[in-house]
C-alpha cells in the first residue's frame, strides 16, 4: 500500500518516517495559497482558521493528480496538509523575516494558541481517482512565560522559526520554549498521525499496518 505526499515539508516527511511510512512519492503541489482562499471567499462569510486549512490540503493533493513519479502513474494515496497557527483569532504563518518572528513570540510567551492542521486524502489506487475525505486536527500549544528575549533573539538568529507556521517547532530547537500541548504532538508537527490513520481505516477501510514499509 503506497502513500504520496504532496508536500515537500521536512517535519512531515520525518513524521511519516518515524511512523513507519516511507512514502512512495514527494511532490511538490505547487499551489498558489493565497489565491485559492480567495477563490473560497468570494460571494461569502470569511473562512476560519479551520476552514483554510482544510481547503488548502484538499487542493494541495488535488493539484498533483496526474502527475508522475519517477515516470510512473501514482498508485496509491495522495496526501495533501496544511497548517496554520491561531492567537487571539489571529492566523500567524510564516514569518519569513527576523522582525516578524521576533513581534509574534513577543505575543506568544506565556499564552496559548492553537496550531490548526488539515489533511486531504485522495484514493488514487490503480493510477484511478477515487473517493477522497479529509479532516482538520487542532492542538493548543502553551508557550512557557519565562522566554526572554535573549532566548528569543538566539533562536531567531538560527533561522529555525522563519520558514514554520507560527515560528515555532515542537520537534527541533523550539521545543525547550513551549511548556505544555493539548492534543496530539504530531498535529501541531503538521500532520496528525492519528488523524491520518482514522481517514485510511473509516473512509477507505484500510488498517494502518498496511502502511509500514520502514
């Protein structure tokens, strides 16, 4: 049973890895984000934090039907994921520059916010689409309330929170700097390995060991 990711993220790449899921494809889905939330607000009440997510995984896997890997058709399922990350009803994404990053954990040290991740499953068994079903996972990350900003400006110097939603991780050097996670740590990762195994085994009835090839 093969899986297809379409992403190219590191940290969801390491965390199929670490389930025992070496995909068979990383494809990059090459999808334009912020004109699909446009397309999706049009004529109606602005998307949650939630909701964006969720439409930005199913049009990630959806925009790499039809491709090939290594010159084959894919045979198996597509994932597609996206995450954002939510404080005080604000959506914080990639920084990408030090003045960003340093302005929102400014926000964050000693407060809770919540790391929305969706996930979009499509059947592409036998190189045919099938049905698909996705699900957005939340978890709520607890930054600790000692963080100075030596601390913050030494993690920002190395770079690590520039290119991650929220401008943290919970898997590499952001970690020391969170004190506590409601819900489970891979959502907060982007992709919830729980959440991914209930899409295989209630929509498509495929038990979760059939996926190990690690």
């Amino acid at each position: 049973m093969r899986l297809y990711l379409a992403s190219t993220s590191p940290a969801r790449l390491a965390t199929l890895r670490a389930a025992g899921i070496e995909p068979a494809g990383l494809i990059s889905p090459g999808v334009d984000e912020d004109a699909v939330v446009e397309a999706l607000s049009v004529g109606r009440a602005p998307l949650s934090a939630a909701e964006v997510v969720g439409e930005l995984a199913r049009a990630k896997a959806e925009a790499v039907i039809g491709q090939l890997v290594d010159g084959e058709p894919i045979d198996g399922f597509i994932l597609g994921g996206d995450s954002a990350f939510e404080l005080d009803g604000d959506v914080l994404g990639k920084p990408h520059t030090a003045s960003v990053a340093r302005e929102r954990w400014a926000k964050m040290v000693g407060r809770t916010g919540v790391l929305h991740s969706g996930h979009w499953l499509i059947d592409h068994r036998g190189g045919v689409v099938g049905e698909a079903a996705g699900i957005v996972e939340d978890a709520a990350v607890t930054f600790a309330s000692d963080v100075d900003t030596d601390e913050i400006d030494a993690y920002i110097a190395t770079r690590e929170p520039l290119s991650v939603a929220g401008a943290f991780t919970i898997d590499s050097l952001g970690q020391a700097f969170i004190s506590h996670i409601d819900g489970n740590p891979s959502t907060v990762i982007g992709l919830s390995v729980p959440a991914l195994r209930g899409l295989l085994r209630t929509h498509f009835g495929v038990a979760w060991p059939r996926l190990w090839n690690r």
